[in-house]
C-alpha cells in the first residue's frame, strides 16, 4: 500500500535526517552511512530506530 501523496517529502530518517524512500513494505533511508529500512504496518511509517532494520 502506497504512502500518502507528499508524505516521503516531510519525511526524514530519524537517525541521520536523511531522506526516505519506499520500498515494498519499507522506508529506505538514503543515507550513505546509515540506509536503516524502517517498518510501515497498516500504512503508518513506524519511524523508531529501535524497530528499524539494520543493512545487510
């Protein structure tokens, strides 16, 4: 399921505040240090760092 229209814009990694991007179920950080994939349930980005998950 899509994000809404113009969320991923205000949107920003909350460990490095850098943009997002969306990926099947998944925010992307696109930072070059950091590239954390936070979780989206139900349609609602669960922006915590805690539950994020680290790159491969």
């Amino acid at each position: 399921m899509p994000l809404e229209a113009g969320l991923l814009e205000i949107l920003a990694c909350p460990a490095c505040h850098a943009p997002l991007e969306e990926a099947d179920s998944e925010l992307i950080c696109t930072g070059q240090d950091c590239g954390l994939a936070y979780p989206v349930r139900d349609g609602i980005p669960v922006l915590l760092v805690d539950e994020a998950r680290r790159p491969e």
